[in-house]
C-alpha cells in the first residue's frame, strides 16, 4: 500500500518546523475538527445544504492518516508522524474528488450519529467526521467492512478513497 511505503520513506531534508511534527501535524488536525463552517468560509448553498467538510481517518500501526475535504475546495493529508500534502486542493483532480467525496457523504449521513469527541482511531479502524452546518457527527469501521459494498458507508469510503489516490498521484509528480 502506497501510505504504508509513505509513512517509512525518510522525511524530506528541506522541512523546517519550530514545533515537533506531530505536534503541528495534530494541531491541523484539531483545527479541521472544531473549525466552525465560517471560520472555513463556509454556509449553506445548493450544492452545500447539509455538509460542508469531511474528515477520513485511518489507523496504521506507524501512524494515523486524516484526509480533509472542505467545501471551498481545500483538501489536505495529514500524518500523525508529521508531513503530508498541505493544499492538495489546488490540484484540479483532487478538488473534483473531494468534491465528490461531499457530495456522496451528504447522501449518507443518515449513516452518521453525533459525535460527543473526536479520538484518533485505533489501529486498523477508519473513523469518519461528516461537518455539518448543525454539528459534526461521526461513523467508523474496519476498512474491510467498508470496502463491502453492502455496507452502508462503502460510497463513502470508496469516495474517500479516490481522494487519496489522486492526493498520491498529484504528491509523487516529479516537476519538469
């Protein structure tokens, strides 16, 4: 799996940071979770009625991996190692995906039920914030479970799942 040979690579020697990686890489993540749909710019239009952001994370034994997908197009990756693709959404690929991820979580959110704290998840879990603009709710399960497509959140996982590739895709393109 491409994460997993991520997650081990030797971190890049041009990254400066006053804070410890995964301190920082935590605070994005804390922000991501209790951000308010104004502080993202966000409020509810045709195409954002319900759902303004979404968090996928997934529990790996090296580390934790938190996708954000905000409704102005903002997608990033987080590692609780530290690193990741900060501003994958400037990528069109990746905006369409994320975009997509939105559309297809909102349909779902039935699926969701509030969410009273916002742990990481466990190792070989995937957990799901759905940021809606009456509050943040949450679902998870084995990604497993989640690649069924009987289960009620695979569109969901397999959105968030297109989101990554394309993440990866856009993060490994060598310059010209």
């Amino acid at each position: 799996m491409w994460l997993r040979r991520w997650l081990n690579r030797e971190p890049e020697p041009d990254v400066a940071s006053d804070a410890e990686p995964d301190e920082a890489a935590l605070e994005l993540r804390r922000q991501a979770l209790t951000m308010t749909a104004a502080d993202a710019g966000m409020a509810p239009n045709a195409v954002h009625k319900d759902l303004w952001g979404m968090v996928m994370e997934t529990g790996y034994p090296e580390a934790v991996a938190t996708l954000v997908a905000i409704g102005d197009g903002t997608t990033s990756l987080y590692l609780s190692t530290g690193g990741g693709v900060i501003g994958a959404g400037a990528y069109p690929a990746v905006r369409a995906a994320a975009e997509t991820f939105l559309a297809v979580a909102s349909r779902h959110l039935d699926a969701f039920e509030p969410a009273a704290a916002a742990p990481l998840p466990a190792v070989g879990r995937v957990r799901f914030y759905a940021r809606t603009f009456d509050g943040t709710l949450t679902a998870e399960g084995e990604p497993a479970e989640l690649a069924d497509e009987a289960h009620p959140l695979a569109p969901v996982f397999q959105a968030g799942q297109a989101v990554l590739t394309i993440v990866r895709e856009v993060s490994t393109r060598r310059p010209a």
